[in-house]
C-alpha cells in the first residue's frame, strides 16, 4: 500500500477558553505556522567514557503558533486579545486545536492540539490603496502543551 503525504491547504483552527463548549473563534484560516517543539539537549562527558559525549534530553521549548485571516467583522481574536491585555484578564487561557483534512475535505486525518494559549501578537493588515489585496490580520499564539492525535487513534506525540 502506498502513502500519500498529506496536504498542507486543507485545515480547520478551532480556539475554545478554558471550559467554553463554544468556540472562540473557529475560523477559515489563509495560514497556520508555528507546530513546533524542540527538545533541548544537555551534553555531558563522563569519565571513564571515552567513545564521546553522553546526550541527555532537557525542557522543551515550543514555536508561537501564527494565523492568518482575511479580516472580516469576526473581531473574536480582537476580544481575546483585550481581555487577556487589557481587561487585566491574564489567565485567559485558551485551547486551539488544528484538524488537517483529507484530500477531498470530508474528515480529519489529524488534530494538533495546544494546552495553555495566550495571544502574545496581534497585527492588523497593511493597508494599501495601490495593492487591491486582501486585508489579513495576524495573531501569534504562545501555548505550553503540544499533542498530536491521528484520526481515530491514539496520541502519538505529546511534547
């Protein structure tokens, strides 16, 4: 049997705060970057060991996971971002998860989920008469938690 990669244009990004059934936002998303953990390594020689360096895994560290939207009137990012800024709300912490779909977008193939959210950024578009672009906002998302889950299976990383 042959496997095909996945496609990288075919997602779904869903934030829910804290224990919100709904969602905060759930939104159509032009990109999602960011899914990224990085063990550090702590290098040790011990004596006696003379074949080279022992590696021993450290903390992880995680990429601010960044997305970007056409804007619309959704100011839902906006709100968040006042309310955990702002508001003096700090501890509004949210759950995004990234659902990758099939080919012909009819199921997930795998979910990325961070623990812990906070907007960390937040970048309204460029504005520019000359362009005739679209407007794209951006926000940029720090989380302490990385899971990534296949469809119908179970956890196959947790960093």
């Amino acid at each position: 049997m042959t496997t095909r990669p996945f496609g990288a244009f075919n997602f779904n990004v869903r934030v829910a705060l804290g224990d919100a059934e709904d969602p905060l936002c759930e939104a159509a998303f032009s990109e999602c970057s960011g899914l990224e953990s990085t063990v550090g390594v702590k290098t040790i020689r011990a004596g006696g060991h003379n074949a080279g360096p022992i590696h021993l895994a450290g903390p992880v560290s995680y990429a601010n996971l960044s997305l970007k939207r056409g804007m619309t009137t959704s100011f839902d990012l906006w709100r968040w971002f006042d309310q955990v800024l702002i508001d003096g709300e700090r501890h509004r912490r949210a759950t995004c998860e990234v659902e990758v779909l099939a080919t012909d977008r009819s199921t997930a193939v795998f979910t990325v989920t961070l623990g812990r959210c906070l907007p960390v950024k937040l970048r309204a578009p460029t504005l520019n008469a000359t362009d005739g672009q679209v407007a794209i906002e951006e926000m940029e998302i720090a989380y302490e938690v990385l899971t990534l889950r296949p469809a119908g299976g179970e956890v196959a990383s947790r960093a």
